[in-house]
C-alpha cells in the first residue's frame, strides 16, 4: 500500500513498487477496508453481467431443460408457484454472473496480495487469471455434457416403474444451476493447487501427504452443497473433487515439482 502524507492509505492498483520490499504495515482496519472494497469490486461485476443476461435467460432455460431432460412430454415443466419462471430466470442470469466473475475475484485477490509478493510470484497469480475462466468453462461444459444427463437417467431408472414422474420447473433448475455453478468451481482446484506451489505457499509432498484430510473435506463439500437426496450428484461432485486433486499432484510429480 502506498502510503498518503495524511497517513492514509491508497489502494494499490499494481502500480507501486516491484516487491515485497513495497509493502507496509497498515492497521487491520485499513487490510479490512480493502478486502471489502476488492469483494464490492466482484460483486458488482457479477451483478452487472447478470443484469445482461437476464432478458435471455428465458431462451437459455428452454435450451438448457431439453438439452438435459428426456424428449417428449414427460420433459415439460410443471409451474407450482406464481414466481417460479421469474426465479428461474434470476438463477440462469446469476450463475453466468457467477462464472464471469470467477476470474475478476482472482485478480482482486492479486491486486490485494500484490504488495507482498515477489515479481515471480505476480506474474504466476496473474497467468491464472484467465486459466481460471477457462476452468470454469470445462467445469460448466463437464456438468452439462456428463453430470447432469447421469443425475437425470438415473432418476428416471429407478423412479419410472413406481411413479409419475413430472419435473417441477423450481427444484429441478435448483439443481440444474447448482450443478453447473458447483462445477465451475470444483474445477478450479487445479489452479489453486499450482498457484500455491508456485508461490512456494506449500509443496507436492505435503499434499500428498495429507490427502485423506483434502478427501475427508471433498465429501463434506459435496454432500453439504448438492439438492440430491439420491445421493447421486454428491458422490460425483465428490469423485470429481478427489480426481482433480490427485490429477494435479500426478502432473505435478511427473513434471519433478
């Protein structure tokens, strides 16, 4: 932080210095102002790109519902509350304000960090940056080509021969949505784990060995966060989890770092 003659404190735009030696001690206040700004700054992107969606989120929960749920007229959706569609919508536009704004927390958290990181170490936070929307992409795209038409075949398997089924249109874009946003972050635990032993924050060897303790905290994740009471969607979420951890630490290894 840069440090005003009034002895308060400017937000540093990554302009000031060129490592640790720019940064100061700064009261908690001041560190707690900031962080609230650079979250203000996220939120309100998130907000913003929700607001442009919204008059097409219609057209993306048609193409999503069809695309995912079984043809024909066992797919429609059934109305049970007044505002459900105007729900629906405000989800779709939020998870692609969500997605969107995945990246910007990001480099807000580097711009918060930034004084007390190394040139190195900038330049590793900063090459996340759009590694981190691009893992929210494959995140999206993996739930949506293969979570979800599991989840919903799965439903219909054991649920066909003892009941009618109908989808209601509130509960089942829950999941939905919940699936592709939950995806998009799952998936950035790879980046996570690069950038920390990068910044030399931890190593491989660490997280090797303290694996059952990352696993442990994936299932409480998956099954805190998922709608399913099958118990379907949490175990993938939480394989998903696992694969991705150890997948890192695999390429990790075979790359000797």
């Amino acid at each position: 932080m840069a440090e005003t003659t009034e002895g308060s404190h400017d937000v540093d735009e990554g302009l000031v210095g060129d490592g640790p030696a720019s940064d100061e001690e700064m009261p908690l206040a001041d560190h707690i102002e900031e962080m609230v700004y650079r979250l203000g700054i996220v939120i309100v992107v998130m907000a913003i790109i929700s607001g442009i969606i919204f008059p097409f989120a219609e057209f993306i929960i048609n193409f999503l519902w069809y695309s995912v749920l079984p043809g024909g007229d066992i797919a429609r959706p059934r109305v049970y509350h007044p505002l459900a569609l105007i729900l629906a919508r405000l989800k779709v536009a939020t998870l692609g304000g969500f997605i969107i704004a995945l990246p910007v927390f990001v480099y807000q958290t580097y711009l918060f960090m930034r004084p007390g990181l190394y040139e190195h170490e900038r330049r590793y936070y900063l090459a996340s940056v759009p590694a981190s929307l691009v893992l929210a992409g494959v995140g999206v795209l993996f739930a949506y080509f293969l979570v979800l038409p599991a989840i919903f075949t799965y439903f219909l398997t054991y649920s066909q021969d003892a009941a009618t089924i109908a989808f209601g249109l509130t509960q089942t874009f829950d999941l939905i949505v919940l699936m592709m946003g939950l995806f998009a972050a799952v998936f950035q635990i790879p980046l996570f784990i690069m950038l920390a032993i990068m910044m030399g924050l931890t190593t491989r060897r660490w997280l090797a060995d303290k694996r059952l303790y990352f696993w442990g905290a994936f299932l409480g994740i998956a099954f805190l966060f998922s709608p399913d009471p099958t118990g379907m969607a949490p175990i993938i979420v939480a394989a998903t989890m696992i694969g991705l951890f150890e997948g890192t630490l695999l390429v990790l290894r075979w790359v000797k770092r």
